[in-house]
C-alpha cells in the first residue's frame, strides 16, 4: 500500500489547497503583467548537459535524472528556470524586442531530502529582464517582486531585499586585503560562513591570506546591514572603502529611492548568492526576523546567454517559490485557514421541485445558463423537497437560486437571491438574460 | 551545441506560442468551473508502481522513469492522471463529497516517439466526476467537453463525440457468437482491427471462435455508426440484438437528447478506449472527417479507486490533450496565426519629454499605476522625442499613453487615448484615477 501515495516531498493538491496555489499564482502572474512582462514555458526536464553546463557536475546528485529506455540521451527534471530561459533567449537573439522582459510559473525539482521550506517538487515564479544593463532593469524586475508581495498582503516591516553588487563587493573585499586571486574563494567563503565550523572558517580565511585583523574585518563587511537610503559616504566609511568604489550602489540607490521602493530594500554585505553565474546585483528576500530559507533570490547574470551559445546579453532576473512563501504568509496570517473560501463560487444553483415539466426544463436550462458563461450547479440528491435544496444552494456557496416550480405551468420560474433574500417571479424566454444581469452586478459589488 | 537545444518532442513556449496555451487552458479552465468542477493537482512523477497497478508492466517502456541518486524507489513522469485523481480519491475518500467533481491541467509525458499529434511533453485537461453511477454523470463530463468545444470556435460538424457502453457492446458481442470468456479478447480485436495485417486479424477472429459469417458480423458491429437520437428499436435491428440489452444506451440517449447534445454525438460501436479499467461508458472525440487521432478520450472506471486501496466509487472522466486539439483548431482557422494578438494589452504606456522634472515624476507615477492593477510600460530607448514614443506605445498595442511634459511645470500629465486619439490635460494627482476609469472603460467596450 505505501507505493500508492504521493512520492515523499511532493504534494497532492485537494481542491481546498489547489485554491491557495493558485491565489498566489495569479497574484504572481498579474504583477509581472502589470509591470509589462510576458509569460514564457519551457520543457520540463532539459538535456542533463543544460544544467551542468552552468552549475558544474556537482549538481547532478541535487536533480533527478534520466533516460528514456532505449535512448542515449541524459535528461533531468529542472531544477531552476534560468538555464531554460538563457537557452530560449540564445536561440532566438536576433529577433527579441529590447529589452525582452519575460516571466514563468514553472514547476521545479529538487532530489535533495525534503524539509522545511524545502520540497522536491514545487512552483518557482521567476521574472527576468534581458538585454539591458544598469540600475533601472535591476529595479524593474525588484518592483515586480514588491508588487506581487505588497498585493499578498506583506509589508515591509514583514520582508526585506537583502541587497548587494558583487563588483561593490569586491572592492570591500580588495580594500579588506584580499588578493585579486582569491575574491571567488572569499565569496564562497561569504557566502558559506554561517553553514561552516569555526575552525574551518578560520582555516580558509587564513589560505585566503587573512590575518587576524584582516579576519575581524572580513566578519564586520559580512555583517554590515544598511539603508539602501543612506548616503554613500556612510556606506563606504562603515566598510572602510572609498565613495568611489561603490558607483553601482549609488546608481541603485538612486532609481529604488525615486519607485518608492527603498523600505523594502537594505545593503547587506554578506550576500553572495552562492551560483558563480552571478555578475553585478545580487538579492534575497528574507523574513524581517530572518526566520527560514530566503523567499526569493535573485541577481544579474551578464554571461549566462552567451554561455549557452547567444550573443552577449545581459540580464538580471529573480526566483520566488511557493514552499518558503506559503509558509511565510501562513505564519502571518496572511492565507485562509480553509482554501476553499478562496474556490470560485456558483453563481446560480438549478432547483426542480420534481413534477415531469419542472424535470425536463430543468437540462436545458442548465446548459443554457453555463453557455451563457455561468457556473451553474444543480442538486445530485433525490430529494425533491425545496427548501433542503435552498439549504444545500447555501452550502455550495451559489449567489442565486433558480427554482423551477409550479410557476412553469404558466411560463415563469423563480429567482431567488440568496445574498439579501429577495426573490422574484420571471417568464422563463428571460431567466438567463435576468441570472446573466445579476450575478455580473453580484461579482462587481 | 546539440545539448542545447529542448530535449526531442518537447516545446519551447515563447511568449506567442505560451499565449496560444493559455487561450485553450483558459477556456478549459472555465468551462470546468461553470459546470461545478473543482481544480486539483499532483505530484508531476508518482511510483512507478501506481502506473503498473493499473496498466500492467506493459506500461513501463512508455514512460520515462528514474530513481534518485542513492534512492531506492522507482518513479515515473506522469502518462496520464487518473492514477493520480485515483489514488488521491481513495486517500480522501471518506470525507469526500458526493459527487465529487474534479478537473485538472497538468503536464504529461509519454517516452515514445514523437509524430504528428503526439510528443513527448503534453498539456492535458482531465474532467472526472466520482460517487455517481448513471448516465447524468456520464452527461455532465461531456457537457462540460461540449462546452469548451464550442468556446474554442468548434461545431458539431467538425467534431463528433463516438460513443460506445461496454455493458452494451459486450451484449452485442455476444449475441454475434462470441462465447463470454472471450470477451475481453474481443474487445481487444476491436480496439486494434485497424492496426491489424488481415492475415492476423483473421487468425485472432478464428481463436475467438468466430467463423466466417460471424467474422462478417463482427466487421459490421465495429462499423456501426448511428446518430445517438435514434431509437432503441433502430439501433438494435442495425446489431442483430434485442432492445433490452441496449438499456444503457438508451439512457444515455434520453440524456443527451435532454441537454441538446445529441448532434455532437454518436454511436460507435468500434469504439472499446483500449485501457483494460474502463467498465461503462466510453468515449472517443474526433475530427468529423477522420483526421488525426483522437482529440479527448475517456469513459467510466467504477473499479479503479477500489483497485487503490479506497472504497467502491462509481467514477466517470475523460482526457483532452493539447496537441491534437490544436492541430484541429489550426487546420479550422481557430487560432490567431499569430498568438502575439492573444497576449495583455498595456493599459497605459508612461512617456516623458526628458526634463529634469518629467524624469524625476515618471518612476513614482510608474508605480503608482501598477499598484492601481494596471498594465503599464514604458520606453527603454534613449530619445524624448514624443512622436517617436507615441509610436512606440502602439507598437506595444497600449490603450492611452500618459505624456509627462511641459504641463508638469503647472501639475499637470496628458492622456492620449490611443484608440480614438482623443486627449486631454489632467491635473498629476487625478492622473491614476483618470487613467483607472479609462482602461476599465475600454476593457468593457
């Protein structure tokens, strides 16, 4: 009996939680439209060659992979977005419009042991800006990101855009006395140093050529949390570099401050975004409390088209899954306990008080008022009795009730609105047009 | 470079093709919530194991399966979701409501060999109602299909519903000669006889017992075709049987001609749906003129979520894929040869004339009106000249331009509507609630 339930770290979607899926979902898609990005798709698994390419063969024991009986070729489910879309961008550089903004809602795949905040298989939404360099395309896709967040209820004390630009950070880095040789090994060891023994981060950061106070530098850079509204003098004197050296903050600071965006965002130097494809700004959204895994990462990836046979693009883009983030909202009370609230409701429940005539009417105006473009339901019981059924009408949520009773002798049913009570008697040749008029004014009000 | 390429018989969605996907899912999608369906999902790969309960081992060359690295469970991408609907009904299956009517749009993947109508990599709707045994629920899954058929621009005169009942159909078997043990082989020869040499089919006919006017018989029962309309008496004279044993159909006819589908469907007593599970009525949909393969296939399976370890639930449902339903809909004209029609209009296109003061405006109005729920974009280009981005804006098919220009200096933005050309000077603070009132205006017209 065990192989009959879902593989572990995946989901079942009952009706109640597919609700909530696509709450979130739609809210995601109607920001990246809002802010002027298309949707794009992609296969759900990709040559295995795609992912190592970018990532290195150490991936492969993070995906699921595969061949197909028979054939020869390595595929893998994805487990990000970003080499598909770097891909599909290669292939069709000469032809996409500038900048090209494009966005997915993909599921994704993981074979790493599932936890909190972590599942093998799960929706990421992921936005993405190509063909455009600078502070204005970076914030582009982080006003996306606000959008969908402020639209899901949170706010800025709740969440933050844990900012950084690994060319700024770099100088830190320089200025801090590290050679030009180890700024990968250093912003591995950055990235890594909470995951890390104290021993062992001691161990690397003296092969990075750090000495003590080099060392106690390294860990206040790490540390350093600001405004993204300060000025960049403060910035630089509080890392002990010159103004200089961090243009492109200035540069982002600037265009977040003129969105209004910049209580969502603060400078955090101890964010590396461990994926070596990473070019200039790099971002997580965390929990104001720091609590779980980040809800979204992203960064600019200048590199990635042309690594995948394209010309030189730039791009800057970001992930958000729905694991981290349900969590998050669930925590903050910012999700219905019950989906099924969420569940579209009926606009109109079908009643026969069960007489022959009342019978055969009762089909075609069912399809009559579901061609109209309703969602129409009728009662699966036997029973007859109409105010059991007006009772279920209630619990199936429907906004009206169509009753097909003794009034058909002369022509007429009745229509009954279950929000206020009222009800009225119309000829039969006008109930959809009448059903048509008020559920459209129900849904506005 | 080969490796970089979507793996064979899989899609690139590029923004025109994704809005192309997303007309037919919409419409689906809509079609099963106006009849009462609700939306569930599951996991993208399940045990292999829930795929051989079902379809025997014969199943395992079709599908791609794999194991995670270290792992010891066999998984499988899934080839269709009634395992999934199955196992996740049986699960539940003590507080489910009766019926249950569920609906779903998942991805599927077959490991066979792509051709015209079928890759590797599919769309699939799934309409299945459970708990209900009879011909209303059998009438419901396919008023729901009609439905979206029609929606999707289709007539009864371009695809027909083929319909057949096992019950019946074994009835008819029988009364040709065919002795009750070999009726499953029987309805195998009928399920293959086209793909049959003439050589084999005669030596599987004769296995079956069946001499030569019997094998004439058979050939004339897998030709039959009748309009479901017709009566019981007719029916059973074109197959040599009584009326009574056709009881099944004959209710089924009563509603289908109740609801006014008749003229989308026929019987078909060449029709078997090879899946060995199916128990009543089945169905195929098709092109009327032949064409292609099926576009959606389904039928009843009352044992199935009994085989999954839940109770006996009667279960109604079919699946409607998206690569033959598009080739129909393209061969007809029903899809924009471009999907780029298909995609969101902005509703507002931001321009400003380059000065300091425009500039400085444009970012917070940007996000004001994207945070109003509009689609809003602007220029990446370099120039301020306002002919120049007013060409622009209708290369982006915006409903109004907003013009950030000289009438700053006294408060005040432009708005162009750019489908009648029409403009007029607002004051900035009344700019957003102009614009909202505009676009609701024209997304009604």
């Amino acid at each position: 009996m065990a192989a009959f339930q879902s593989p572990k770290g995946t989901r079942d979607f009952y009706p109640d939680q597919m609700a909530l899926r696509r709450h979130v979902e739609n809210i995601w898609r109607k920001a990246s439209v809002d802010c002027g990005f298309d949707e794009i798709e992609g296969p759900t698994f990709e040559h295995l060659s795609l992912f190592t390419a970018k990532s290195g063969p150490g991936i492969v024991s993070e995906l699921f992979s595969f061949r197909r009986a028979g054939g020869s070729d390595d595929y893998a489910l994805r487990p990000e977005f970003t080499p598909t879309l770097a891909r599909m961008a290669a292939a069709r550089a000469g032809t996409l419009s500038v900048p090209t903004k494009w966005f997915a809602i993909p599921l994704h795949f993981r074979a790493e042991r599932p936890q909190r905040g972590r599942l093998r298989e799960f929706v990421q939404w992921t936005v993405d800006l190509l063909g455009s360099q600078g502070a204005a395309a970076d914030c582009e896709v982080i006003a996306c990101a606000v959008l969908a967040l402020e639209r899901l209820g949170l706010k800025p004390t709740d969440v933050r855009f844990r900012m950084a630009h690994r060319g700024a950070s770099a100088a830190v880095l320089t200025a801090a006395g590290v050679a030009d040789e180890h700024i990968g090994d250093a912003f591995e060891l950055l990235d890594r140093r909470d995951k890390l023994p104290p021993e062992e981060f001691q161990s690397r950061a003296v092969k990075l050529g750090l000495d003590d106070s080099a060392q106690k530098r390294f860990a206040a850079i790490a540390g350093t949390k600001l405004p993204v509204s300060a000025s960049m003098n403060e910035v630089a004197a509080s890392l002990g570099v010159g103004a200089d050296v961090l243009a492109p903050l200035a540069e982002l600071s600037e265009k977040l401050c003129a969105l209004g965006l910049s209580d969502w965002c603060q400078w955090d130097f101890g964010i590396v975004r461990g994926l070596a494809y990473y070019t200039g700004t790099v971002f997580e959204v965390h929990e104001c409390a720091g609590r779980d895994r980040a809800i979204a990462g992203g960064g600019r990836y200048d590199g990635l088209v042309e690594l995948f046979g394209g010309p030189k693009m730039p791009a800057i883009g970001f992930g958000m899954g729905d694991v981290v983030l349900g969590l998050v909202l669930a925590d903050k009370g910012l999700l219905p306990h019950d989906g099924s609230q969420l569940l579209p409701r009926p606009d109109v429940f079908l009643i026969s008080d069960g007489s022959d005539l009342a019978e055969r009417e009762l089909p075609q105006l069912l399809m009559r008022i579901r061609r109209a473009g309703m969602h129409a339901r009728h009662s699966w019981k036997s029973t007859k009795n109409i105010g059991k059924l007006l009772s279920e009408a209630g619990k199936h949520r429907a906004r009206i009730a169509l009753i097909v009773g003794a009034e058909l002798a002369e022509g007429a049913v009745v229509i009954k609105d279950l929000e206020n009570g009222g009800q009225r008697i119309v000829p039969l040749a006008d109930a959809v047009e009448t059903l048509s008029a008020m559920s459209s004014a129900m849904m506005r009000a």
